[in-house]
C-alpha cells in the first residue's frame, strides 16, 4: 500500500476548486432597491495584510478576517439568498456553503461556507463565515493580502509572481488548480476552466479558515489517548466505544458489550443513541444468529450518534476526518478511488481474493450543501452470500 500522495492528493483536491461555481459575475442594468444600508466605512489597501496566510480580503473596499460573522457581509450591502432562510445549521456541521446576493438588485453573488460552532442550532445568518469562495471579474472588487487585486485581467503568472510556488499543482485538459495550503481547516487556492484550445475562460479563487477560538463542536483530537490496537489495516480491528473489535468475531462476543439488535431490522444494531450494522457470510444467520455465528462486516457511519472510532495504527476517523489523511495514513488505495456525485470510496484490499478489505466512504469537498456529509467505514473479511 505505498502511495504518490501527492499525485492522489491532487486529484481529490481539484475537485474541491469547482465549489467555485458557487459564485456569478452576471450584472444587472437595473438594480432594485437596497433592503439594508451598506456601510460606508471603506478600509485603505494600508490595512489588509501583507500576509497570504492572513486570511484576509477586502470586497468593495471592506475589510474582512476569516473567521468572522456573517453579519458583517450584511452590513455591508451582502445577504444570504432568501431561500436558505429556512435551514437550520446543527453544531459543527461541516462545508455548509451558500450563496450571498447583493441588496442592491445587482445579479451577481458570492459563495461563502457557514460554520456553526455553538452547542446550539442556529440560522445561517447567525453563523460565522469561515470561507469565501470568488471569481475574477469586474463587478466587485476583490483585493487579496499584499494588495493583490484579483480581477478579469490576472492570469497564473501574476498570482505566482504575487504569492510564489504553490505547495500543489493540479493540471487537466479542461481545468487547473493552484494551492497554497490544504489541510480539514485552511484553504488557500486558485482554479482556471480551460477552452478546448487551452486558454483560460475564467479564474476562481477561495480562501477558508475554519480555525474557530473556543470551538464548542470540534473533537480535539489531541486529547484521546492512544490504545492497544495492530498497526496495520490487515488486523480488521476497531476500536470503538471503548472496546476493541476484532473481525471475524462471534455474536456472542458482539452482543456482550451492549448492542441490540434494532427492532424490525436484522442487520442493524443500537446501543444507547448509537447504531451499526454488522454482516454475517449468511442471511439465515443474520436472521437468527447464534452466538457462535460469526460476523465478517461492521458497517459505521458518523451520522449515527458516534463521536469518533480509532482505526490501526492509532488513526482517529471522525466527522473532520478526510480522504487526505486516510490516504497519508495507509497509502495509496488498492483499487482506484471511486469518485460518486456526493462522496469519494477508498477501498484497501487486504489479500489478492478481495473478500476482505476496508473500505472508507467520505464526502467530496464540493459536496451541494443540500447533499448529506458522509464519513463511514466499512471493514469486511468474507464475501456474503
């Protein structure tokens, strides 16, 4: 399972550029009228960082620091689309990204991604703004750390002559990405679509950071102490809810740590707000195990009330748990990355029969906002019947 990391990094984090889609320079002759003042107050280019670390940006001459609240692109002459006053934002919830209009009438936006980091369920307006995501264009200006005006006349060049040699280049026929920083919390990048002769039709740029002071919903990692479990995925072990399973392993053993099976199901199984589902080589077992029947699959996914598993080698996989560093843990995967409408499937084959494997699930970066977050782990030792 050794890995180009780089080179499979790249293609899942080009992926993450076309969010940019999100944002629209068309113009509108006409404006309506402003339901909100725009504030005056306009900063000089003295102001912004020199930094593109910073996470810095003024748009139409106002200042702003990511993270900071929604609010403020409010008091400046922005709002959020009037259709997603009716979502609700959960703790924590990752990549919720919207689009802001502006109040003057003007048909061109903004995309920007939401963060909830109470303990509480709240508006989208409530929100911070941890991302800003912008095309190159004339119809707002954008100017980036060091004075940077990022507008319809750039091209990569300048941004290199400007912020110098990025950490990741992506290229293709059609599409390119420059990135300056990927990690779950800080994005920096730039992207291009490309004509069929190779010229660039538009350039996109996004800027995140999701490095919230007194997080209330994020898991610290650093926190959870290290436990006895194999280094290598081949071990088919997880630790979860403090006990450590081995797979293939007895009913009986299963059932001895508290799970239930859920009522009118035979494949899942509940324990207090939590809930699995487990596969056995048979259906007939399944319907009426034993307990010495053997089961060969635990299916867990991080929507179903569990805070975190840890995986071989000390891996933690969580809700903030990416395909990055699921491939810089265990390598390149052994099958090619599956690449679904909503969600990424990285599949590490354990023996050359391909009856046992572990198979991860997670969300792609330019998930829609109205699409689920998927992070699962499957892991599988015999083919079922």
């Amino acid at each position: 399972m050794k890995t180009n990391t780089l080179k499979i990094t790249a293609l899942l984090l080009a992926a993450g550029m076309m969010i940019c889609a999100f944002s629209s320079c068309r113009h509108k002759e006409n404006g309506g009228d402003s339901s909100e003042p725009a504030s005056d107050e306009v900063v000089t280019v003295d102001e912004l960082s020199d930094d593109l670390f910073s996470y810095q940006v003024t748009i139409d001459g106002h200042l702003y620091s990511l993270p900071c609240p929604v609010s403020e692109f409010y008091e400046n002459g922005w709002k959020l689309y009037e259709s997603y006053n009716r979502y609700e934002i959960k703790p924590g919830d990752p990549k919720i990204i919207f689009n802001l209009e502006k109040t003057d009438g003007s048909e061109f936006s903004l995309g920007m991604e939401l963060y909830n980091p109470t303990a509480e369920i709240i508006k989208p307006s409530e929100c911070l703004a941890v991302g800003v995501y912008f095309d190159a264009c004339e119809e707002y200006d954008v100017i980036l750390p060091g004075g940077f005006a990022f507008d319809s006349s750039i091209s990569y060049d300048d941004i290199m002559n400007q912020y110098g040699q990025p950490e990741l280049i992506f290229d293709e026929d059609s599409y390119i990405a420059r990135y300056y920083i990927q990690t779950y919390y800080n994005e920096i990048g730039f992207s291009a679509n490309l004509d069929e002769s190779g010229n660039t039709e538009s350039i996109h740029a996004h800027m995140i950071n999701r490095i919230i002071e007194n997080d209330q919903s994020i898991l610290d990692r650093t926190k959870i102490p290290k436990v006895d479990i194999a280094n290598g995925l081949e071990s088919c072990q997880v630790y979860l809810e403090g006990n450590l399973y081995t797979l293939p392993m007895t009913f009986g053993e299963f059932t001895s740590h508290g799970w239930k099976v859920k009522e009118n199901s035979y494949t899942s199984y509940v324990k207090d707000d939590k809930e699995l589902w487990i596969g056995m080589k048979t259906a007939e077992e399944l319907r009426q195990p034993r307990n010495d029947s053997l089961i060969t699959e635990l299916w867990i996914r991080f929507d179903n009330g569990f805070e975190y598993a840890i995986l071989p080698g000390n891996f933690i996989f969580d809700k903030q748990t990416t395909a990055q560093e699921v491939i810089a843990q265990y390598g390149q995967p052994d099958e090619p990355i599956y690449d679904y409408y909503t969600h990424y499937e990285l599949i590490y084959n354990l023996d050359e029969s391909g009856s046992r494997y572990v198979r991860f699930s997670l969300s792609r970066p330019d998930t829609s906002p109205l699409d689920p977050e998927v992070r699962e782990v499957i892991i599988c030792t015999a083919p079922k019947d």
